[in-house]
C-alpha cells in the first residue's frame, strides 16, 4: 500500500515536472517570438542593393526603374568597414550616388530610411536636407526623429503613410507646391507643429494627418483639396481657425473630433455646407456650428466666416452742393453673391495744381484714399477756379515800333507798359548817328549830309552862265542829266532841221 503511494506520488512529481519544463520551453519560445518582433520593430536594417560612403557617411540605396536612386537608409562609418551610429545630427542626401560607376539621380526616399526605429539612427538625426531631385517621400521615411524643420522640396509628389510620424520637436513646415497626395497619418503625433499651408496642388489629405497635433492653431487647404478624410485634425485641442476651399465636397468622421478651440473656420460664401454631413460629430445651423468633445464631455460652438470673390472696385465721385465739397465712394460687389459687398468712403483733399490766367479758369486735384486695402487711391481734376482777369502772362520780351516801346500778354494779347523811347546815343561817324532806347534796346540810325565844298559852289556857277548864254538863241540844251525841258529841246531840234533842208532845196527860179 505505502509502496504503491510512494510510487504514485513519485509518478505525480515527474509529471508536474514535465508539465513546469514544457510551460518553461513555451514561456522561452514565446519570449524569444516577442523579442524578435520588438527588434524587428525597433532596429530596421535596411533592405538595400548598394552602399556608398560619403564624408564619413554610409548611404544604402537602391536603384530604381529608369536607373534613378531610392535612399534606404543611412548609418556612420566605423573606419574598418562596417556601420556605426552616425557621426552628424545634420544629414544632407546627396542629390546623385553611384550605379556601376555612374552617377544616378536621387528620385526617392525610401520607407523608414530615416527613421528612429532604423538600426543605426536611433535619436541622433536633428535636421535633413532633402535635394531637390527627389519626388516621393516614403511610408515612415522620418519617423520619430527630432527634426525641429523640415523643407519639402518643389518636385516631391507625394508624401507616404507616418512619413512624419511622432516627430515631436517637429514646429514648421515648408510644403512644397507640387505635391499631390498626402497619406494617412503623415505628421500624427507632431505635438510642437503650430501652423501649416496646404499647398493647391495638394487633391488629398490621408486620415489622421495632423490627429494629435495639440499645437496646431492655424491652417490654410489649399484649393484643390477634395475630401477632409476620418479624423484628419481629430484631437488638435488648440486649433482655432481653419480655411476650407470650395473645392471640398466631403468631410468625413471625425474630421474636427474634439477641437475644442475651434471657433472660426471660413469657408466660401457659395459652399456647399452639406459637405459636413459626414461628419456625425460636427454640427451645421445657419452661419454657426457646434463640434463634439471630450475632456470635458460637450459641445463648442463657432461662427462660420466667409470669403467672397469681388469684382473690381467701383468709384464715384460726387459733388455736394450743400456742403460745396467733393465725396468720392469706393463699392466692390462679390460675383458669387450680389448681397456681399464691400465699400468705403474716402478721405477727401484737395490742392491747386494750376492757378487761373486771364482766358483760363484754374484747376484743382482733388485726392480720395481709402483705408481698406482692396481700394486704391484717386483723383479727380476739376477746372472750378474762377478766371483772373489781371493774371496776364507778361511776355519778356519788348516790343516796339518807330515812336514806342510795349510788353505784351501772351494769352489774352493785352497790351502794356507803352511809352515813347528814350533815345540815347550810341556812336557817332561823319556820315551817321547810332542812338539806341535806353529801355528796350530799339535802335535809330541819322544820315549826316554834309555841307558844299567850294569847288562845286564854281562849278554850279558856270552852270548857271551856260544856261543864261543859251537863252537867247532859238534852241536850248539841256544840261546832262536835265531832263526837265526834253520836250523843247526836240521841238528846236527839229524845226532847225526842216530850216536847213528846205534853204538847201531853193528852186532855182528865185536866183
């Protein structure tokens, strides 16, 4: 009997042994499964077909079709040939590595290239240069890193699934303005991000994109942006105003779960405000909406704002009788609704920009500004002076005649300042003298004759005895030059003529 019990309980002990060595084996191999997953988790070693040292870094990459590269990860060099932790906080990729030789473009950035959870990164990465030859930025590329910045290049199209997750020094982002798609989750968890501008390339934003984001206060969608997914600004508790393009048809669950400092968000006045009703938790009556929320449990409420694509400003001018001055108005009217409209009257001053003459009335420029930004200044010149009849427009120059001197207006031709000259002279010569207008320079010129000499008083004497000699005779000449008594002169000429002709032809009868 007691042999038969010793055996039984021996036989009991070796099976509770059994029993602790095989849960002992299980608790082992599960221990070693769960390790292995928590490695294969935390120490990403990249899958990679190349690898290039530069400056002290090694680059693994791999090549793409059309022979372009994708970064896959990057570690520091030890020296001896092997991988280390990085040497730099600051990484700048390289725009080209080299394929059998040759170098390729850097298009890519692969998954978890950066990432914290890479074998070799862990928290070392402070900021990353991206070349502006990549255009796709992998899933998990910058993963729980402490980049403080980050600058997405002009030609990166899309951004990958928690490309930026858990960032948490993460504070601005420049976007750049041909990226297309953004995937789930891609800055979850960046709770230092303040602000951030969609750019209007952007057609899609992935779910979760900013959840957790309690930093964020401020965004602006681009116009291009369709649909707001599930929970895309989810539990961003300081987020106080967003601008939602027309181009949003659909808001889906959750978009503004627990924002609860959201109380502005501005939208088009033509939106289509039935966009919000995927969203269970965001309420719409009239210009107002209430968002639900936890901690604590309720609803907040916000005002809807809107935006408005006006024309051209309208500007008029008016003449006030009553007050005797000049108003001028500034109207702009949106061409999505004739009810919104925007207008100002203008600070009116005015100044003389052209006094008045005898033949033309003055003007003056009136000046409206404005204090909205959208409206310009302007002006206005009216002729409202009267004319002045003694604002004559004096010419400088004198002008005069034989006996008078003047000036005269250039406008209106009046003239004055008429007197005679005063002459005073100038030179003097045997033959004449110069005088000149001591006020307006007219100048007057005197032949001098000068009186007879006595050679020419005898020879007018001689003159006078021919003449007195030839009187009695019966024909007279005249003296050269004398044409005075031509006529007579002839007349004896030509009776002396016939008198001699007929004495020569006397008929011989009369001998």
């Amino acid at each position: 009997m007691m042999l038969k019990k010793h055996t039984k309980n021996v036989f009991c002990g070796g099976r509770i042994k059994g029993k602790v060595k095989l849960i002992s084996l299980m608790i082992f191999a599960l221990a070693f499964m769960l390790w292995g997953g928590v490695q294969s988790t935390l120490c990403v070693v990249p899958s990679h077909t190349h690898a290039e040292t530069v400056d002290g870094i090694i680059w693994y990459y791999n090549v793409l079709p059309g022979d372009t590269v994708e970064i896959a990860g990057v570690a520091g060099d030890n020296g001896h040939g092997g991988a280390t932790l990085l040497p730099t906080a600051n990484i700048t990729i390289p725009n080209t590595l080299p394929v059998n030789g040759v170098q390729r473009k850097v298009t890519a950035i692969g998954r978890a290239a950066f990432a914290k959870v890479s074998l070799f990164n862990q928290d070392s990465i402070k900021s990353v240069i991206i070349p502006d030859t990549v255009t796709s930025i992998g899933d998990r590329a910058f993963e729980g890193i402490d980049l403080t910045s980050i600058t997405i290049p002009n030609k990166v199209k899309s951004i990958g699934n928690s490309a930026f997750r858990d960032c948490k020094s993460l504070t601005s982002v420049d976007m750049g303005n041909s990226v297309e798609t953004i995937d789930a989750l891609a800055f979850y968890n960046c709770n230092q991000l303040t602000s951030i501008d969609i750019p209007d390339s952007v057609t899609t934003l992935g779910a979760q994109m900013f959840r957790y984001c309690s930093a964020l206060d401020s965004v602006t969608l681009g116009e291009n942006v369709r649909a707001i997914n599930d929970y895309t600004f989810c539990d961003c508790t300081n987020l106080e105003s967003i601008n939602i393009p027309k181009s949003v048809s659909t808001v889906r669950r959750a978009a503004f779960y627990n924002c609860q400092k959201l109380t502005s968000i501005t939208i088009p006045c033509d939106f289509n405000k039935s966009a919000f009703n995927g969203d269970q938790f965001f309420t719409v009556s009239g210009d107002e909406y209430t968002i639900t929320c936890r901690n604590p449990v309720g609803t907040r409420s916000g005002t809807f704002s809107y935006t408005h694509v006006y024309g051209e400003p309208d500007y008029t001018w008016n003449y006030d009788e009553t007050e005797n001055k000049w108003t001028c108005s500034a109207e702009r009217i949106c061409a999505a609704s004739a009810d919104a409209r925007e207008a100002e009257d203008g600070v009116v001053t005015d100044a003389v920009t052209k006094e008045p003459t005898c033949i033309d009335m003055g003007e003056t420029t009136y000046t409206a500004t404005f204090t909205k930004p959208n409206f310009l200044t302007q002006t206005k010149t009216v002729a409202d002076i009267p004319i002045d009849p003694d604002a004559h427009d004096w010419e400088t120059v004198w002008l005069s005649d034989d006996n008078e001197h003047w000036h005269k207006c250039s406008l209106c031709q009046m003239v004055t300042d008429r007197a005679e000259h005063t002459w005073t002279v100038e030179a003097k010569t045997d033959k004449e003298t110069k005088y000149i207008c001591d006020v307006c320079a007219r100048e007057r010129i005197e032949q001098i004759i000068p009186p007879p000499s006595p050679d020419e008083d005898d020879e007018d004497d001689e003159d006078e005895k021919s003449h007195e000699s030839s009187a009695g005779s019966s024909i007279w000449y005249p003296k050269t030059g004398d044409f005075s008594n031509v006529s007579m002169f002839l007349f004896n000429a030509c009776s002396s003529l016939a008198i001699a002709w007929f004495s020569h032809k006397k008929p011989k009868n009369l001998k």
